[in-house]
C-alpha cells in the first residue's frame, strides 16, 4: 500500500497529513515532488522520513509550475534529491521518474530526464559523504563549509563523458542528433 499526494494541480492534504496517516496505518508514504509548495522541497524531507520509516517512495519530477512540466531536468532540488538518498540509504528509497510533457518529443524528455539523474546520482556518489560527514560530527563547521564549496568544482562532467564514452551512447552535446534522427526515420512515418 502508498499513500502519496496526488492530482495534477489540486492537493487535499498536506505533507503531515500524508505522512501521519501512512505512519498510523503502516504503509508507504510516497513524496512526489510535483506536488508542494513552492518554498517547500522534498530533498529535505528524505533523511527525516527514514527515520520513522523502513522505505519511502519518490516520485521525481518537476511541479506544473515551471516551464515544462514533468521533465526532470539536472537542477538544484533534483541534486540535492540524489545526494540526500546517496547519504540516508538509498536501498531504502524506492524510486519512479517522471518524464512527460506534451509540448516536446517524448523520447527527448525520456532521455533527458533519465540522463539529468544520472548525472545527479554520480555527482552524489562522487562526493565525499564520509569525509564531509566526519566534519560535520566533529564539529568542523568551517573546514565543512570551504570543502562544501570545493565538492562543487569537482570535475564531474569529465566523468560523465567517460561514462557515456564506455557505454557507447551519445555525450550531452550528440544524443539529440540520435533523438531527431529516429523522429525522422521512425516517428514521422506513423502520423
């Protein structure tokens, strides 16, 4: 069993209630990130439900609000998303992308949202948890901040070049010459 916030625009309930009732009637408690206020981001919500739950569920998106809907892109909540499940266990956290937009190709949003968490997933795994967490427990709080700010300059699309190159697919810069291409040969054809 889920219980999760739902509906497209509209929400009944709130997160606490969402969360309270899955927790009193023992069952998954699903953080959608679509769906809440705008000031409100679910990356922080991840180590405090694994807390007081064994999973949770995350449906990883971007809310209607935004200028194309659905799509996850490689931006600041879908980082620190990664990086708080890489932290917190993420054999714990179940995991659903979302990648529609009707407004774009599809297979565009399917491979862009699919490679933005890639790359989101191997800047968390790449970054230094047990060194930053060693600080953060000693009470380093300014060497913590200065090597915080180092981990952002690491050279992260260099890896993710490489991992494109070993797996023989596209880098960022070719894989929409892959998408148009079969637009062209194959998508084209069925209208």
């Amino acid at each position: 069993k889920v219980c999760g916030i739902g509906m497209e625009s509209y929400t009944v309930g709130s997160h606490e209630f969402y969360m309270n009732y899955a927790a009193k009637n023992d069952i998954l408690c699903l953080l959608d990130n679509g769906h809440y206020h705008p000031t409100e981001v679910v990356s922080d919500k991840i180590s405090s439900m694994l807390l007081f739950f064994d999973k949770v569920a995350l449906h990883v998106t971007r809310p209607v609000r935004w200028d194309s809907d659905h799509v996850v892109l490689f931006d600041d909540e879908t980082r620190e998303i990664a990086k708080e499940i890489v932290r917190a266990g993420s054999e714990r956290v179940l995991l659903a992308l979302d990648f529609f937009d009707a407004s774009i190709n599809r297979i565009s949003a399917l491979a862009t949202g699919f490679r933005s968490w890639q790359k989101a997933l191997l800047m968390a795994l790449c970054t230094p948890n047990e060194m930053l967490k060693e600080l953060q427990d000693t009470n380093q709080m300014s060497k913590l901040m200065v090597m915080n700010e180092a981990v952002k300059m690491l050279p992260i699309g260099e890896i993710w070049e490489e991992y494109c190159r070993r797996e023989g697919v596209a880098d960022d810069l070719h894989f929409f010459d892959e998408i148009e291409k079969y637009e062209n040969e194959v998508l084209k054809k069925r209208i």
